[in-house]
C-alpha cells in the first residue's frame, strides 16, 4: 500500500488491483447501505480516507473473493466490459435495482512509455463514488423486506466461462429510472458507475 | 188356448189400436208441424213431442203390465207373444223414433225457412207499408188532382158565367153605339141645318153692312153740306147737332160691328163642333173594325163620351177575357201536370208490383250507402289533412314570411339556403387560403429572419476578418516602410561611399594622374554597382507589390475559408446535438443494461447469493411462511386496487356533486355550500353583492325524520322586507320564502336597473 502510495507509475497489474479492490469496496458498502444483509454483520474499516462497512459473514466473504479473484483475471485479459450488482425481490424475482460499474480498459502496448497518475489523485477519485453510494440512499426508494443480490460479469464473446461460472439474463428492470455517478480512471482502466432503479408511481 | 191366444190377439189389437191411438194424436201433433213451422215456436212443439212419445211409451208397458196382471195363465206363450209384440211395437218405436228424428231435421230445416220466410215476410211486409204509403201518397195526389179538376171546372163555369156577362155587357154596348150612331147622324143633320142659317146670317148682315156704308157715304156727304153751309154763314149750332148726330151714328155702327162679330163668333164655334163631330165620327169608323161593334157602325153623332165609355169598356173587357183566357191556359197546364204526376205515380205503382225489383234497388242502395261512407270518412279524413296543411302552411308562411315576400316557398328558401351555404364553404375556403398564406408568410419571415441573424453574425465575422487583414496590411505597410528606410539607407550609404570614390579618385588623380582610366572604369564600377543595387530595389518592391497581391488573394481565399468553416461548424454542431442525444439514448439503454449479445455475455457465479437465498428459502422458509408471503402480495395488490377503486369513485362522486350542484343552481336560483357542520349556505343566482346570503342551520330529527331548517340572521336577511319574511314566519314554508327572495332579487336586478 505504502508502496503504490509512493509511486506515480501505473502498471496494468496495479490498475486491476486498484479496481478489484474498489469493486470489493463498493459492493460492500452497496449491500450495507441497502440494508441486503443485517447491518450487524458488518464491520468498520477505514478506507479512502473514510469509515467503510465490510461484511463478516464468512459465506458472502467467500461468495465475493471468489467473484473478485476471476474478475481481476479476466481484467488482466481485458476481457470485461461490466460489472453489475443487481438487487432483485426475494419472492417475485423481479430486479429492483441495477449498480452498474463500465469498465473501459486502455492496455499500454510494448514499448510505450510508462503512464503516470499520483496515487492520492485516484484515491481521491474512489472516494467520490464511494460518497456518492453512501449518499444514493436519500433518493433511492426503500426495497420491500425481503431481497437479495447477484453479481453479473459482462465479458467479451470469447472469454471462457470458468467452473461454478454460468450465464445469466441480464435481470433487466422494467420502467426504470437511470442516476449517473461519477467516474475514476487509473490510466488504465476507466470505471464509470451508474444505478438504475424501478420506479414505483405506476 | 185358442180363446186365450184370441183373447191375445185381441188384447194385441187393443194395444196396437191404442198404440195406432197415441200414434195418431202424435202424427195429429205431427200435423200441428207443419202449421208450427210457420210459427217461431218449433222447440217447445218439439219437447211436446218427445214428452208424448215417453208418454205413450209408459201407457204401452201399462197396458201391458195389467195384461200381463189380468192374465198371468197360459204365460209362456202370451209372455212370448207379448213379447214379440213388444219387439215390433219397439222396433215400430225405433221406426218413429227416426220419423221423429227425420222429422226434426224437417223441423229444423222448416224452422230456418220459416225465419227467412218470416225475414222475407216482413221485408215484404216493409215494402207493403211503403206501398200503402206510395198509394195513400198516390191518392193524396189523386185527390189533390180531383180537388184541382173540381176547383179548374169551378172556375172555367165562373169564366163562362163571366162571359156570358160580359156577351151581354157587348150586346148592351151594341145597343148603345146604335143609338150613338143615330144621334150623330141627327147631329150632322143639325150642323147641315146651322150652316145654312149661318150663310143666310152672313148674307144678311153683308146686306146690312152695305147699307150703312150707303148711310155713312150719306152722312158724309150732308157733313160737307152742312160745313159748306156753316162756312157760308153762322151755321155752329147746325154743325154742333151733325156732331152729336155723327157720334150717335157711329155708336150705332160700333153696335153694328159688334153684332157681327157676335155672329161670326158663333160661326166659328159652330165649325168647330162640326170639325169634332167629323173627328169623331172617323175614330169611330177606325174603332168599327172590330167585328163585334161592326153592326153597330150606325151614325151617332150625338153622344161623344159614351162612345168613349164603351171604347173604354170595351178594351176593359177584352183584357179580362184576355187573363181568362190566360188563367184558363194555366190551369190547362196545371191539370196535364197533374196527369204526369198520376202516370208517374202509376208507373211507381207498377214499379212496387216488382218486391225483387225493389230488394235490388235497396241492397244496391245499400251498399252505396257504405261506399259512400267509406267516402265521407275518406273525406273527413282529407278535409283534417288539408286543415293541418293549411296550418302548417300558415305556419311556414309566418316563419318565413320574410322569404315569401321574395316570392317565396321552401323550394326558393332551400334553394337560398343552398346558396348560402355555398358561399359559406367558398368563405372558407378562402379563410383556409389566406391561413395558409398567412402561415407561409410566417414561416418565410422566421426563415428570412434567421437568414439575417446568420448574415449579421457573418457580416461580423468578416468586418472582423477584415480588421485582422487591415492590420496585417498596416504591418507589411509598415514592413515596407522599414525596408524602404532601409533602401534609402543603402542609398544613402551608396551616395557616401560614390563620395568616397570620387575623393579617392580625386585623391588618386591628384597623385596619379593617368590613373584615369581606372578611375573611370571604377566609377563605372560604382555605377554598375549602383545599377545593379537599384535593381535590386526594383525587385525588392516587385517582391513587396506580389507579396501585397498574394496578402489580398490570402485575406479572399481565408474569407471563403471561414465561410466553409461557418457551416462546417454548424453541421458539426448538429452532428455533436445528434451524438449527444444518440448518447442519452445509449445510455438510457445501458442504464437498463442493454448489451450487445454478439460481443458480449453476461457471466454470474452459479452459487451467487439469490440462488443461495432461494435455495436457504426452500430449505429453511417454510411452506407457509412462503404462502404468508404470497398472502401479503396479494392482500397488497387488493389494497391497491380498492384504493384505485376508492380514488376512482372519490372523482366520480365529486363530478356527480358538482353536476348536482350546478343543476340546483341552474333550477332552483341558488348556489348551496354545506358551510360547516349542518350549516347550509344559499346564495341567489341573482344577489347584488357576494355577502347577500341566507345561512340555514340543519337540525336533524330522532327517529330518522326529516330534519328541521333554521334560518340564520344574516346582514341581507335584516335587509328583507317583512313581506317575504311572512312566508318563512306565518306561513312557515321555506321554498316560498326562497322563491319569494328570487324573485324580489330578480325583480331588483331587472326592473331597477
């Protein structure tokens, strides 16, 4: 950490980890915030210069390393294009709301010179999106008692599907309304996050 | 047996006599038929008839039960016998039964004859009554017709008697003219005897006359005597007494001269009388002409007037024989219509002999009786049509009686309608064109509008084009401003360094004197060098004119430059617009997470936490807990949908009540606002100011009865007069207060304005 702190150039490899690790940041302040998963499960820790809530439950935990550790292999691979957490209604199934995270990756071809951006800059980026998920609660209507989640991986075409991997429909929402977030960019890699929620006022 | 089989038969015979007996009183009832059939009684003869029959039918088993009674030995055979009597005497029965039955029908058929014969009696029975009428009115007439021979030969022996006077009247006239006859001529005689005399007078006093001429020519003569003697001597006395003599002789001959004038007076009337009596006479030979008074054309010349009287009698008489006569040809006339009427009558007489004749007639008549009804109501009918036309007519002529003075109908007033609304669709047209045009102009104003808004903004643009190329001008101006002083300086240097030369030369040719040449071939050296120098100054301007031409032709081709630039900036504009939306949509569309499947898949871990809560769902959740969950669905969308129901029926309800509301206000004259709790508010569609209202208080009655309404003291109800306050207070009614008040409002607002 100390490490990349200090330094200003930017690999493909430390892009994918700064990314991975925001993603496992957000999504963990998503479901807190959300209120998917009890909020005693989670415990604070500080991040991005702010108090962020990381889950305990040892399944979720799981569930998450494992969806982050092939997301920053085929991140590696330039082989995603999205990352969407969706929240559907336990009973009726139907997605409630969309966080999308568009990812457009930039690789450094060989021989091109070294891409610098300071560390703090891009900390400072993260921390925006992370407020703003924090704040996203305010005009996000209240999910009924009973929901859940899923992570979905847009990837290219080609890419292969991994063991325990398989695809889904992409949980669309009817009659939605679209919040753009803001951005941050590595040099590398660009993530744009945006939420999409049902409207209720039929 | 013999005896008894006898006594049998004749019992037998006894019975059938007896029953030949019945039979006979019934055939004599069957007799009685025939005259009933003509009588409207057929059915009691009938139930008479069937009564006899049981009748006899009783009698005959009697008769046998006591001969059966009377004579029970040797039964066998008189039972058989008897019985086979009874068999025939029953069959017989049957047999009679039939007549009977046959009979009936007889009867039957004989009754409905009888009625028609009844119906045709009486329908003759009509026509004899109008027969009788016919003849008494026939004999009316006849009598009337004797009545008025009677009275014509009454008057024919009146006329006779009349003439018979009337002969008489003529004969006594006769006589009359006779004696009139004689006594003219006895007349005529006497004037012929006064003629006479009269010539014999004149004769005499002619002869008298002459004589006293004679005497007067006498008397003269002595006057001249006498003067002539009174003139010889004093003869005055003689002459006084002649005087007096002369005057008395002339008063004798004035006496004279009367007498004879007297005389032919008399003469005169005497010719005149006899002048009269000849006039007469020839009017009498005129009037002699008649035949009757021919005999009595006898000279009669005496009496005048009678002559006159009977003339007068004469004609009397023949004008009344003449309306004799006359009245006699009226009643000639009178009597041959009498004759007519008696045949026509006759002919009626004979025509009534025909009864078919007359059925005819009057069932024809009959039915052209109803024809003609049919007729009158088709005519009635008819008359109602032309009735309600002529209304509807009046109607349509008091409608548009504006458009009858245009000699007008429906037809002309369709036809103007039709014009009309020709010339309405023509204006329309027209208003739809100049719309157009106007929307045209619009359009074409906004476009030349922006046109000049983009000239301004190019013209701008160029007058700043034109600054910047102005200023390059004045920069390459000054440029060559300094490349002039420049050429200038050179010249100058030039100039200083000839001096040079010459000094040189000069110097050199003080100390070297045939150095000349040389220094002419330096001067000309110099003079090459300043030739060349110029030229190069001429090339240098040249330089500067083409750089000046190629800086115009740069600021025209940079001015068509920033023309393409212009609308190359706008259509990139446009284009950055387009994008922009093309990027809204896109990201709309990935908002959803829309995704291009031929580039992309959508991976999920297969364990993900959904599938792990459904699965923890299916394992854990139990049945019913789901089922509460689905329940609580269910019940949400129930609630929503009577929520929907409920807002639905809110807008309704508050529709319905303003349509109330505004009937009420459009019917009755008042705006009603429920102001507080049971607080109605009234205010009159006609009220002056906005505070002019009536509050009632509604208090409502136990038992579910209508309420009672209060009124409330309000400014305007203090305002009111205590007349349309008597309907609320005495009489205790409030929709006649509150019409009362509309119309004390309506009659302030329309009358008083």
């Amino acid at each position: 950490m100390q490490a990349i702190a200090s330094k200003s150039n930017i690999t493909l490899k430390g892009s994918t980890d700064i990314v991975t690790e925001f993603f496992a940041y957000s999504i963990n302040t998503i479901l807190f915030q959300r209120g998917l998963y009890p909020s005693e499960s989670f415990t604070r820790v500080a991040k991005y210069g702010l108090p962020i809530l990381v889950t305990n439950d040892q399944g979720l935990k799981d569930y998450l390393e494992n969806v982050l550790k092939q997301l920053s292999a085929w991140l590696l691979a330039d082989e995603v294009q999205k990352l969407v957490l969706v929240i559907t209604d336990l009973v009726t199934k139907e997605a409630l709301e969309r966080w999308v995270f568009d990812i457009q990756a930039d690789i450094p071809k060989e021989g091109e010179p070294q891409r610098n951006k300071p560390e703090k800059e891009i900390m400072n980026e993260i921390q925006a999106i992370i407020r703003q998920i924090t704040a996203s609660v305010t005009f996000l209507p209240l999910l009924p008692n009973a929901c859940t989640f899923d992570l979905l991986v847009y990837t290219k075409k080609e890419a292969n599907v991994p063991q325990k991997w398989e695809e889904s429909d992409p949980k669309y929402i009817t009659n939605s309304q679209q919040v753009k977030l803001r951005s941050f960019t590595t040099s590398i890699h660009k993530v744009d996050s945006m939420v999409a929620y049902k409207l209720n006022n039929e | 047996m013999d005896d008894s089989s006898d006594n049998n038969s004749s019992n037998n015979n006894n019975l059938t006599q007896q029953f030949l007996k019945t039979m006979n009183t019934s055939s004599g009832g069957g007799g009685s038929m025939k005259r009933y059939s003509t009588s409207n009684n057929n059915n009691s003869f009938v139930s008479r008839n069937s009564g006899i029959n049981s009748k006899q039918l009783i009698a005959i088993q009697r008769a046998i039960d006591d001969y059966l009674d009377t004579d029970t030995g040797d039964a066998g055979t008189i039972i058989f016998e008897a019985n086979e009597t009874l068999a025939r005497q029953q069959e017989y029965i049957k047999q009679l039964e039939h007549q009977i039955k046959a009979d009936n029908s007889t009867e039957n058929e004989l009754s409905t004859k009888s009625v028609r014969l009844t119906n045709t009696e009486k329908e003759l029975q009509e026509l004899k009554s109008k027969y009788y009428e016919l003849e008494k009115s026939s004999q009316f007439f006849k009598t009337r017709a004797s009545e008025s021979m009677i009275r014509v030969q009454d008057i024919e022996q009146e006329m006779e008697r009349k003439i018979g006077l009337k002969n008489k009247e003529i004969d006594d006239i006769t006589s009359k003219l006779r004696y009139i006859t004689q006594s003219e001529e006895e007349a005529k005689k006497r004037s012929l005897e006064l003629e006479l005399q009269y010539s014999e007078l004149e004769r005499q006093t002619s002869l008298k006359l002459k004589a006293m001429e004679k005497e007067k020519l006498q008397w003269r003569s002595e006057v001249v005597d006498l003067k002539h003697k009174v003139a010889g001597s004093n003869e005055e006395a003689q002459i006084k007494s002649k005087d007096s003599k002369i005057d008395s002789l002339n008063i004798l001959n004035k006496q004279l001269q009367q007498e004879v004038s007297d005389i032919k007076s008399r003469l005169n009337s005497t010719l005149e009388l006899l002048s009269d009596k000849d006039r007469q006479l020839e009017s009498f030979l005129v009037s002699k002409e008649d035949p009757i008074l021919n005999s009595l054309v006898n000279p009669s010349l005496s009496n005048d007037e009678q002559i006159k009287k009977l003339q007068t009698r004469l004609i009397d008489s023949e004008t009344l024989n003449q309306s004799i006569k006359n009245e006699l040809n009226y009643y000639k006339d009178v009597n041959e219509k009498n004759l007519k009427q008696l045949s026509n009558l006759k002919s009626q007489l004979e025509n009534l002999g025909n009864i078919e004749i007359i059925k005819q007639q009057n069932e024809s008549l009959q039915d052209k009786l109803a024809r003609y009804q049919e007729i009158i109501e088709n005519f009635n009918k008819l008359e109602i049509k032309h009735n309600l036309l002529v209304q509807e007519k009046k109607d349509l002529e008091k409608k548009y009686g504006e458009f009858d003075k245009f000699q007008g109908g429906p037809e002309q007033f369709l036809q103007r309608i039709a014009i009309l609304e020709n010339e309405n669709q023509t204006y329309v047209g027209k208003i739809g064109e100049l719309t157009s045009n106007l929307k045209l102009l619009e359009s074409r104003n906004s476009d030349i509008e922006s046109t000049i808004l983009e000239e301004k903004s190019s013209l701008s643009s160029k007058n700043n084009r034109i600054d910047e190329f102005i200023e390059k001008i004045k920069r390459l101006e000054t440029q060559n401003y300094i490349y002039k002083k420049e050429i200038e300086g050179l010249n100058k240097i030039l100039d200083l360094f000839d001096l040079d030369s010459v000094v040189n030369s000069n110097a050199k040719e003080g100390t070297d004197g045939g150095d000349t040449t040389a220094a002419t071939s330096d001067s000309s050296v110099r003079i090459e060098r300043v030739k060349e120098l110029q030229r190069a100054l001429g090339e240098k301007n040249a330089l500067v004119e083409q750089y000046e031409s190629q800086l115009s032709n740069k600021s025209k081709a940079i001015t068509d430059h920033v023309m393409d630039y212009k609308s190359e900036c706008e259509k990139l504009n446009k284009e950055i617009d387009r994008l922009l939306e093309e990027n809204a949509l896109l990201e709309s569309r990935l908002g959803k997470g829309e995704y291009d499947p031929t580039k992309t898949k959508v991976l999920h871990m297969t364990m993900n936490p959904s599938t792990a809560a459904d699965n923890n769902k299916s394992l854990e959740n139990n049945v019913g807990d789901q089922k509460l969950i689905e329940e609580n669905h269910r019940l949400l969308m129930q609630v929503n949908d009577s929520e929907k129901k409920l807002d639905r029926l809110k807008l309704v309800f508050k529709q319905k009540i303003n349509e109330f509301r505004e009937g009420v206000y459009a019917l009755l004259g008042y705006k009603i606002d429920v102001d507080q709790q049971n607080r109605y508010k009234l205010q009159s569609m006609y009220a002056e100011k906005e505070s002019d209202y009536l509050m009632f208080q509604y208090t409502a009655n136990k038992g579910g009865r209508v309420g009672n309404m209060e009124l409330l003291e309000t400014a305007f109800t203090d305002s009111l007069d205590r007349e349309i306050k008597a309907y609320l207070f005495t009489c205790k009614s409030i929709p006649s207060f509150l019409s009362q008040v509309t119309i004390e409002l309506f009659s302030r607002q329309t009358f008083h304005p």
